[in-house]
C-alpha cells in the first residue's frame, strides 16, 4: 500500500466535494499529534484544523473505502 504525504501549498478536494487549500502542518502543544491546517475555498474561507491521519485516511461511502481528501487539479 502506497503512503500518503501531505503537500503544503496544495489544494485538496474532499470526498463531499468542496475543495481546501492546505497551508501549514502544525503540532498539537499537548500531544504533539501532526495537525494539518487548511483553509476552506468556498463559502467564509475558513481556517480549519485535522489530524494529519485522519486528512490522509479513508472514509467509509456506501460501502467502500475513499480517501478523504484528495490532490485537486490545479
């Protein structure tokens, strides 16, 4: 199974079809988990925070397993 990296400056489509474009890769001051901070370009462009797993894992949709974000074309 291929592993997933995370590009900074990228954007990224999720699976529900909005698409994020990703700005930094922070660490949670407490756990010091990997957090991905993206900004939402749709809508108030908002400033949202991920752990960086969860961004490059799966989801369950109807049955099958997709990716939850993916690499938009540019």
């Amino acid at each position: 199974m291929d592993k997933r990296t995370l590009k900074i400056g990228k954007k990224y489509k999720h699976f529900k079809g909005n698409e994020y474009l990703v700005l930094y890769l922070a660490k949670h001051s407490e756990t010091e988990e990997d957090l991905v901070v993206y900004k939402a370009l749709y809508g108030e462009f908002g400033i949202w925070v991920r752990p960086l797993a969860m961004f490059l894992g799966t989801t369950e949709v109807h049955g099958k397993q997709i990716n939850r974000f993916e690499e938009a074309e540019d």
